[in-house]
C-alpha cells in the first residue's frame, strides 16, 4: 500500500497488519524522507522519535531499515525553503546514539541544512557521518557542531556561515566544529577519527578544543578547505585552534595533510560593488598547542586576492608547542612579516622539546616591514630543547620594506618572558640556509650546523695582500667553527685548507679567531691571516699578491 507522507501514515483510521506500507517521502513525495513501514498493533508504548517509530490510531508504525540512518527520515528538509532543521538533525542524532552500540552510518544526504542550535554528535563510537555533498548552515552565531567521538569519521559535511539570519553578524561564537564542548572530565575525549573532504566557509574559528575540557588524541584532519572570516570580531579568526588537557600522558598525535587556511570571503562583493565581508583584524593558521606529537604535511597558508597578509600576531601563520613536530610541504603566499624577531616575534612561531623536522616550505611574494634596520624580521622562530633539522626552503621575491634586516630563523630560549637557560638544542640546517639567515637571539648552549654551505654558493676570487670578505655570519654574538679551502688560479695543483673557531663573547661581543688545523702542498713560507669585522664578515689576507680561488662554509655554529 502507498501513501503520500508521514502525516498521511499516521493519518490511517484502520492500519492493516502484515502490509509494508510504502511512504513516498516525509512532507511530500521524493523529499527523500520516506521509506517503508509496518504496523505493530501490539506495541502501544514506545515513545515517537520523529524518524523511525510513529504512533497510530492504535500501536505503533515502525520504520523498515537495514544499517545506515539518514537524517531525512526524521524531518530534515535540506532544501531552500527549510527554516530550521537542528530539531530533526538532533532527533536523528539521539536516536543513532541508542542504535550505534557497535557503530553505525549516519547520512546527510545533499543539500543545505539551515540550523538555529548545535548539532551535538556525542558518544559517536565507532560512527561514519557522512555528508553526501550536504552543507550545514548556521542561522544565527552559534558553534555548529559539538563532537565527542571514538573510532569514527567524518566525511563530506560541510559547514558555511554564509546565511546568517538578517542583522546577525561574524564573531567569535561562530565555531563550525567544537571537539568535546563543554567537557570537564577526561572521559569527555575525541580520539582515533578522521576528518576528511569538507570545506568550512565563514566560520570565525574552523576547529576548535579548548584545555581541560577533555581529551584528544590520534586525530587526522585531511583535505579541509578553510575560508574563515573575523567578522565583527576583535579577536582573529583562526583555522584550527586545538589544544589538548588535563597534562594527558601517552600519544597525542595530531595529523594534518592537504588542508588549506585562507580568507577569499573578503573578496566577496554585493550588486553595489561593495564587500559584504569587509576585512578586519585577520586570521591566523595553525594553533596546536600540548601535543605529543604533530605532523602538517602538504598544506597551505594563503592570501587575499587583491592585497597582502598583514602579519601582525606572533605564530599567526603556525603556533605549535609539542614534543615533536614534522612538517613536509608548506605553502604560503602574499604576506607582510611586522613581527620585529628581535622581541622574540615570527609568523612561525615553534616550540619544540623533543624532535623537529622542517622541510619543502615555500613563502612567495612576501615582504618584511618590521620596524627598519634596528629591528629584525625572521620567518620562523623556534624555541625548546630539542633536535631540529631544517631542509628544503625556498622563497621567491621576498623583500623588506623599511629596510628591515631579514633572516629565515631566529632561535631563542625566551618565551613570554621566561628565561629557560639551561634548555639545550642541536639544529641541523640543509644547503638551502645561509649562516647570515639565521638570527640568534639570547640563546644559550645551542649548537648549529650547517650541511656543506658556502657563502651564497660561491668561490671568492682572492688576490692581492688586502683583505677579502669570504664568508658572513651573523652579528649575534654567535661562535662558529668554519672550513675555508683555497687552490691556485694559475693552475690549481696549489691549494690549502684551513679550519678556524671563532667566538664571541656572549656579554662583551669581543671577538677571537683560533685556527684548529692548516695544511698546504705549497707556498711555505705563505701566511693566512683572518679577521671579523663589525659587521659579521670574515676576511682573509695573504702576505703574497698570487691570486687563489676560495671557498669556505660554516662546519658548526654555537
């Protein structure tokens, strides 16, 4: 037998029993919220939950189903006249939370779901909730969805604040995804899920855990596209702010692969030519804070069409604080660094007391404006004890400027004002890395070395008894052992190799050359003579005029 709706099911004076009842949608046909159902005469007690149990005239109908749950049989509409569909998401969400016992999938299927209240996804153990193209669609400034999940994944729902009811603006409440909201024992936990395959539009903080909340540990966060946006907020939006709690012991691990943080929202323009979005105080990127363990793998952080990034927040671009932290693949574009890394300030901003591994990271069309040449603009900052390696980089058209002296790193032990002087680091830096890139700022008992570099990779061409600039290095009261190889311009079977420590003094600046090892083939009675001058550069003169061609390369730094 066929009928029309829901309403029309329940509408039925004399149900027939052993008939499977054919509804062809819940409000009207094709709505894709019908199914098939039976009427049990013998039930008149379970309760109706809007989806799968209804009551009759007498007894009860009951949903035929097999496995998933789809959140248009309990009346979601998904459609554009749907006003608020958070009572039949949530009915939907209750309901999957007596059945999943062993896990189960939950479908939105596509569509735009408006919702005026937090869709709470809560004791997901084991669940597939899985957006089929569909769009949460927050009415009003409200978090959109509240998960605390085990085992589970999430998959293809998006979550766009594009359609906020008339007069509601953009601020901070507007989280499109909140791990264990309102949690406060560590029984409150998100772990071992992945979500994956969705974009968050509009929302002023993409994903978001706050400490001691709960738990959060072996996540994965996979091809997220996030275009966020500060509104009227005076706080800057962000796209994931997670921060694990309670000082939980064990594996925290956080995976991020091909996600993307960016705000073309602002480029959005009504019929009058003007922004809806007008931009405001920015957005940040990558806030991961208490972590064991982090890896960002081919992801990005990216512009405005029309104008740059203004970089005005320390770690606006990444703000991480984990034992160890792995980054393969990152892109950013389209910025201007304001952050004076002499005050302990970058974009970048790392702290890590355990293993550090960077590397593929490009920055494109990007400037420093940090304050003029008393100040200094670095891109990362790293603190901690740890080891950190530092590979591939690679920049293209990056200038300052207010003629700001500008370095890749700056390392330092000062973080918000604590001085952590017995923190030791060893940093391994690839070819890519110039020992001028990197800034050292009150820094103690950390060693540097730098992987057959040389000074902007080329031979010097020394000839004559003046002094010769072969090598610079930072003016930061940094000591450095150095390897500096000549041979013969005349026929290059001469040559001579000499290894040089050179140390400052960390209080006065004083500086003192100390040679380790000389050795030649030839010249005897030759004489190598070295100096630093103010400036960072390390000079060599020969007492005969017969010109050599020289290399030399930072072995260590200190």
């Amino acid at each position: 037998m066929t009928v029309t709706s829901i309403n029309a099911l329940k509408s039925l004076s004399t149900p027939q029993a052993n008939t499977i009842y054919h509804v062809l949608g819940y409000y009207a046909a094709n709505d894709g919220g019908g199914g098939e159902f039976y009427w049990d005469s013998s039930d008149t007690t379970s309760p109706e939950n809007g989806g799968t149990i209804f009551i009759a005239s007498t007894g009860r109908w009951k949903r035929l189903y097999d496995g998933e749950l789809n959140v248009k049989w309990f009346g979601a509409k998904g459609t554009p006249d749907a006003i608020d569909d958070a009572p039949a998401i949530n009915k939907c969400l209750d309901y999957a939370r007596q059945v999943f016992t062993n896990g189960g999938k939950l479908v939105f299927p596509r569509g735009r779901y408006p919702i005026s209240s937090t869709l709470n996804m809560t004791n997901a153990i084991f669940w597939q909730i899985i957006g089929e193209g569909a769009t949460i669609a927050p009415t009003s400034a409200i978090t959109a969805i509240n998960i605390k999940a085990s085992r589970s994944t999430y998959t293809g729902l998006n979550i766009s604040y594009e359609t906020l009811d008339p007069g509601v603006k953009i601020n901070e409440n507007c989280v499109a995804i909140w791990l264990h909201k309102g949690g406060s024992t560590v029984n409150d936990q998100v772990n071992n899920t992945t979500f994956e395959c969705f974009s968050i539009i509009g929302a002023h903080t993409g994903i978001k855990s706050t400490p001691n909340t709960g738990l959060i540990w072996q996540l994965d966060f996979k091809s997220i596209y996030f275009d966020i946006y500060e509104g009227e907020s005076s706080i800057q939006a962000i796209g994931f702010d997670i921060a694990s709690g309670f000082n939980q012991g064990g594996s925290t691990t956080i995976r991020i692969s091909k996600c993307c943080v960016q705000s073309f929202i602002v480029n959005r323009l009504n019929s009058s030519g003007e922004p809806i979005y007008p931009k405001g105080v920015g957005y940040r990127g990558f806030r991961i804070y208490y972590s064991t363990d982090v890896y960002i793998v081919d992801s990005s952080y990216d512009g405005y069409l029309s104008d740059t990034i203004q970089l005005n927040q320390n770690g606006q671009i990444m703000d991480i604080f984990s034992k160890n932290i792995h980054i393969d693949g990152f892109h950013c574009e389209a910025l201007t660094n304001t952050l004076n890394a002499n005050i302990t300030q970058a974009p970048f901003r790392i702290n890590s007391t355990g293993f550090l591994d960077i590397k593929n990271v490009v920055i494109l069309d990007s400037f420093m404006n940090c304050g003029g040449p008393t100040a200094a603009g670095a891109w990362f900052l790293f603190f901690g004890g740890g080891v950190f390696n530092f590979g591939t980089y690679n920049d293209n058209h990056i200038g300052s400027a207010d003629n700001t002296p500008v370095y890749i790193i700056t390392l330092s032990n000062l973080l918000d004002g604590d001085d952590v002087t017995n923190k030791r680091s060893q940093i391994n830096l690839s070819n890519s890395i110039q020992p001028s890139q990197v800034h050292l700022l009150n820094r103690n008992y950390n060693s540097i070395r730098f992987d057959a570099m040389e000074v902007n990779g080329l031979v010097t061409a020394v000839t004559g008894t003046a002094p010769v600039t072969i090598l610079t290095i930072p003016t930061t009261r940094a000591s450095c052992m150095i390897a500096v190889r000549g041979f013969s311009q005349i026929d290059g079977s001469s040559y001579f190799i000499d290894y040089l420590v050179i140390s400052r003094s960390r209080t006065s600046g004083i500086v003192k050359i100390k040679s380790l090892l000389s050795d030649n083939n030839s010249y005897a009675s030759v004489v190598n003579t070295y100096s630093v001058t103010s400036d960072g550069n390390i000079q060599l003169a020969r007492n005969i005029s017969t010109g050599f061609w020289v290399t030399a390369k930072v072995v260590n730094m200190i």
